[in-house]
C-alpha cells in the first residue's frame, strides 16, 4: 500500500500509512518493562543497547533466521507478508533466508500474504528463492502485484497480469489454493478493498486528502470497464474468484485439525488503528473487505477454541490479537524506510512462526495490537492524536 503526499515541495513526509506509533520503540520498552509485558529476552535486549532490535519493538535491519528444527518437530509454518523486494534491501532478505528444515526430515511451509514484488520478474525472481528454501509456500496477491506502470505494456490490464503470477505460481510450485501440511489446512482467500468496509466516523477538522490522490492503486491498476464504475465491484470479483476452490476447501477441512487462511487485505476494521491516529485517517476506506471477513468466518465455524487463524497484510501494521475466537495476525517486513523508523520487524522473528505441530500459543508483541488489548476502541472521536495534528500543521 503506497498512498503518497501531493506536497512534492515541501521535505519528505512521513509515509501516510504510519499511525505514528505513539510511544519511541524505547518509550514502548520502557513501558513494557513496567508491566512487565516485555519476553524477558527482549527486555534483557533493550536494556543493554537501546538501538539493538527486539521482535516486539521494530527495528533497522531485521535478519532472518529459519533456525533448524528440532528432530521431534514435524511442521512447521512461517508468515509473512509484504516483502515489496523491488527494493533491493528487501530481495537481499529473502535470499538471506536460511534454507527450512528439510534436512532434519521435518516440513517447513511458508505464507506470504501479497505485495511480493511490482514487477513479474521480481515477483518470480522472490517466488523461486522462497521455494528454494520452503518445503511449500502459499501465496495470495496484494495490490502492489497487479501494478501495471513498470511492466511496459506487457499486460493489457491487472486481470491479466494476475493470470500471469498464479501462472508462475503453478510454475514455481507456489501454492495458490488450499492444501493440509501436516495437520494444518492451509487456505488462501482472494479479496479486495472496498470503500463501504469503513464504517466508522470520518475525520473533517482538517481536509484529507482525497483516496485518487493518496493511493496509487487508483493510476497503477486497470480494471476491465464493468470492474471500474462501482465501489464493491472489484471487492465482490476478488471475492468470487474464491468459489472455485470450494469443493477443496471442503476437503481441506475434513482432513485437518487446525486451520489458517490468510488474505492481503484486511478482514475487520478493527484490525487497523483509528482514524484519528493516522497520517492519512481515510485509510479504512482502501483496505479492507466485508466479504472477506464472511467467507474466512464461514471456514472457520464449529472450530474449536486456538484452532482458527487469519493471516493478513497490506497495512504494515504488526498485529496480533484475537476477535470473536479467531486469531488474526499481520508480520510485514514492509518497506526499508518504515524499518528504519523501527515501525515493524526486528531481529530474527520474520517470518514469523506461526504454527509448529501446533499454533504458536504465544501472542506476539506487536505496538498497535498490544494497544487495543488494553485500550477499547472510540470511533465517535474524530479529534487527531497529538502526532497527526502536528503532521497536518506542518504539511496543510
Ligand atoms: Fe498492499
């Protein structure tokens, strides 16, 4: 998700899609470290180097590290989303990767949960370097994978081009439907935004600017003419392209104890920060999808209590939190400026292991989930947080 700013004069703003994250990484230890929240690994961290990269925290330059399993461990699956390795520090880490843990005779699977790469051949070049690496991986697309502007007229519109990726997909040997690995059924859900998946109150103390201008889906993407016209067409295509997959879905969830499906976009609006605590408070209305959330709601019904999981992406908002007994989880590696800025990432826990003969039962840090597990939601307060008001004194 890439929204930029039309004030090209003025220095460099911060990327629109940051919250801000209220509290300095260190402030957040420091915070942690009172409630005693903080792993005693990273706290031990943070206090000796203030600099040094923690998991719950985000920081400059995360490292990989798919550490071999133990003998005992069977399966394992990691998540991920949002590599975006047209960025060269991006494609870096993924061939930085470790190979999985074929060689200790257990099955290593990933997830990537969209916005791979702009371009096909970088969406290809990451692809084959993951399956080098992974037993399986599973992918969905994100929108930055069915961009057009750098692909020279090799694709009549983004319809195609998605063809084009589930093709290399099934090339690569990416899984692109649902399939168990071990005793995990493992589901991939197509969707897309729609502006009605916001149902909360609209910030008007200050002008926003309007989606056309912030997000580039609006000038990087095509759509077929009867796709283009209405708010939930695309929404509601994505949506259907699911179907085909029912019958295996079906089986999928015969043969399995748990279940994870994972999306690029986000199922609830919850799952985003509020309005007034965002660089660009219209956010909601180009991320999300009320379809998506029925349809991963109705593969999880008669679970039992742990055994849902919904993987996600797009917002580069680390995430973790369970609503209505399923849990929901967003890891991105996101962009190197937004590591920088220590918003996602640090050191050895992307990807993140999510399941391991098991899911992982440890709920992981993560600065704006950790938030509203303690904090309730106030939608009907449209009056920006301190840093948003700042933002917009500064740029408008
Ligand atoms: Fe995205």
């Amino acid at each position: 998700m890439t929204p930029h700013l039309p004030v090209p004069s003025r220095p460099a703003p911060r990327h629109l899609l940051d919250a801000g994250a209220p509290p300095s990484p260190q402030q957040h230890h420091r915070r942690r470290r009172r409630r005693r929240l903080c792993p005693p690994r990273a706290r031990a961290s943070a206090a000796s180097s203030p600099s040094s990269s923690v998991r719950c925290c985000a920081a400059a330059a995360p490292q990989p590290t798919v550490a071999a399993a133990p003998a005992a461990t069977r399966t394992r699956v990691f998540v991920v989303s949002d590599l975006h390795t047209d960025y060269p520090e991006n494609m870096d880490w993924v061939r930085r990767l470790e190979v999985g843990a074929r060689d200790a005779g257990g099955v290593d699977a990933l997830v990537v949960a969209g916005d791979v790469a702009e371009t096909r051949d970088n969406f290809a070049r990451t692809m084959e370097a993951l399956r080098d690496r992974f037993e399986a991986v599973f992918y969905v697309p994100g929108n930055h994978d069915l961009w057009l502007r750098r692909e020279g007229g090799r694709y009549m519109d983004s319809l195609e081009k998605l063809t084009a990726l589930l093709d290399a997909c099934s090339e690569l040997g990416v899984d692109t439907g649902p399939r168990t690995i071990g005793d995990l059924g493992i589901i991939p859900l197509f969707s897309w935004y729609h502006k009605s998946f916001d149902k909360e109150k609209d910030v008007n103390s200050v002008r926003v600017p309007s989606l056309e201008m912030a997000c580039k889906d609006f000038h990087a993407c095509q759509w077929p003419s009867d796709l283009g016209s209405d708010d939930e067409a695309l929404a509601v295509y994505f949506d259907k392209l699911n179907d085909k997959n029912n019958d295996a879905i079906e089986e999928v969830k015969k043969n399995s104890k748990q279940i994870l499906t994972f999306s690029h976009f986000v199922p609830r609006q919850e799952l985003c920060p509020e309005k007034r605590m965002l660089y660009y408070p219209n956010l909601p209305k180009v991320i999300g999808s009320d379809f998506l959330e029925r349809r991963l709601r109705a593969i999880h019904s008669n679970r039992e209590d742990g055994a849902a999981c919904h993987v996600f992406g797009h917002t580069h908002f680390c995430w973790d939190s369970v609503v209505d007994e399923i849990r929901y989880i967003q890891a991105p590696l996101a962009y190197p400026r937004e590591r920088k800025r220590r918003m996602n990432g640090g050191e050895g826990w992307l990807p993140f292991c999510v399941y391991r003969d098991g899911f992982n039962p440890d709920i992981y840090p993560a600065i704006w989930s950790d938030y509203y597990n303690k904090n309730s939601r106030e939608p009907e307060n449209t009056q920006l947080a301190p840093w948003v008001a700042k933002y917009f004194r500064k740029y408008y």
